[in-house]
C-alpha cells in the first residue's frame, strides 16, 4: 500500500513539474506585462479575453504559420509510414544479399547526428530547385529511420501462422502486407503517426535553413522570427506567451483527442523486439 502511494506520489510531482511551464506559458498570456512582472508565478489571469491572442496574430501570421505546419507534417507523415511499411516488410519477408548489411546501413544513419546530413541535403533540394518551397521539406524528410526500424520490429512480432494459413488460401505478398500484417500492426503506426507528426511540426533547424519567404515558414521558424524581431522582451513577454500558446493548440487537441490510441500504442506488444 505505501509502495502505491509513493508511486503515485511522485508521477503527481513529476505531473506538475512537467505541467507547470505550459500552465505557466498560457496564464501569462492572458496578463498585461506589468502584472508578470511583479507576480511571475501566479497563474491567476487579469482578464479573459484575447486581447494578447489578437495582437499576436497582428505583429505575425500564425495561422499561416500552423497551416504550414500542419499541411507539411501530415505529408510527410502519410510518406514516412508508406516507404516505412514497404521498406519493413521488404526486410521482412525477403531474402537477398547483404541483407543484413542493408538494415545495420540503415539503422546507423539513425545515430549520425542530424547537422551532417544538412549539407548533402542542401545540394539535392538545390538542385531540385526546391529551395524556399514546402516541397522541399516534405521530399527531405519523406523517409524516417525510426519509421523502418520500429515497423520492421512490429512485424517481426506477427504470429507466422496467419502468414502460412494465407498463403496456402493464396494470398499474394500484397494481399499478406494488406490484410494481414497492417491490421495488427495498426496500433503501432498510429503511435508511430503521432510521434513523427509532433517531431515535424516542432522541427526547426532544416526548416529555417531551406526557408527565406514568410510565406513559407513553419510555426517554429515564425515564432523564433517572431521572439527575435520584437525587440524589448519584457515589455512585449504577453504577446510572445500568446504566440507559443497559438502554437502548442494544435498539438494539445491532437493529444487530447488521440491519447487513448497513443497510449494503447505505446503499450502495444507489437513494439517489442
């Protein structure tokens, strides 16, 4: 009984330690500078309307900024679970030379650290011609290491028995991918969605580099441009809270909205290996 309460003891502290900056962001957006300023850790608002909200989006276009985010990110997304799903099952279930060689290649770009990447990178979208487009960050990021890695895990854990009984029905490799493996794989690419859709849209340094127009920014690269160009922090620190505020909703409603099946997901046996 006291190993439960100590347990649950400490989640709620470390619930409130996580929690408090993002409480703390979004009551401050509803404060005039003066009242941050002398009372910085009260969470009580001094008026209930948008006015900091509205004078956010006045200075930036954070909405264009979000629809950026959010066009990109699911593109990408639906393009990582795609070339991650053949590439898995690819693995998976054929034979071939250097098969080994091929995943261990794959996995060990994964621990490269992400800045050497950039300079290669540059050059291809360059020579696409797809500097300062949208286009240019979906095509860069439209595989995903920890994409392959995590399908090919998942599919690795599906009862070889439905694949055998599907093939004596003759089930063709596709039929097998489709109406097999996908299906109780879906938890895991759900969760999988989920991760690379946050890990996208939070993504800031590739797309600051490939990006010049305002019209193509991400919600991170227009609030880092947005904190940078206000000049007094203090005195402008509510409208800066109201711009992180604007850029967090979207995730906070997806979580909220999909955090059964992210859970159910993370707690999948599908992801073991």
């Amino acid at each position: 009984m006291m190993k439960k309460i100590g347990r649950h003891f400490v989640l709620i502290i470390l619930s409130v330690i996580t929690f408090f900056p993002l409480m703390w962001m979004m009551s401050n957006s509803f404060k005039s500078t003066e009242s941050i300023m002398r009372k910085p850790l009260s969470f009580m608002p001094d008026f209930l309307d948008f006015r900091n909200f509205v004078g956010a989006l006045n200075l930036a276009p954070f909405d264009l900024y979000i629809i950026n985010s959010i066009v990109t990110s699911i593109v990408i997304v639906i393009l990582q679970i795609i070339t991650g799903v053949l590439l898995a099952y690819g693995m998976y279930r054929f034979s071939f030379k250097l098969k080994g060689f091929m995943f261990k290649a794959i996995l060990l770009t994964y621990m490269l650290p992400a800045a050497t990447t950039y300079v290669p990178s540059y050059v291809i979208i360059a020579k696409l011609n797809l500097i300062d487009t949208l286009s240019g960050i979906i095509i860069s990021n439209a595989v995903a290491v920890f994409t392959i890695y995590m399908l090919y895990n998942t599919f690795k854990e599906v009862p070889k028995e439905l694949i055998e009984a599907a093939e004596m029905d003759g089930a063709s490799d596709m039929d097998i991918l489709l109406k097999v493996v996908l299906p109780i794989s879906k938890s895991t690419i759900l969760t999988n969605a989920l991760i690379q859709f946050v890990t996208m849209y939070n993504n800031y340094m590739w797309p600051s580099l490939i990006t010049n127009s305002k019209s193509k920014y991400l919600i991170s690269v227009g609030l880092n441009k947005f904190f940078t160009s206000q000049g007094n922090f203090g005195e402008n620190l509510p409208l800066l809270m109201a711009g992180n505020t604007i850029s967090v909703l979207p995730l906070l409603i997806l979580f909220i909205v999909l955090q059964k099946w992210f859970i159910k997901g993370i707690s999948d046996s599908g992801i073991k290996g």
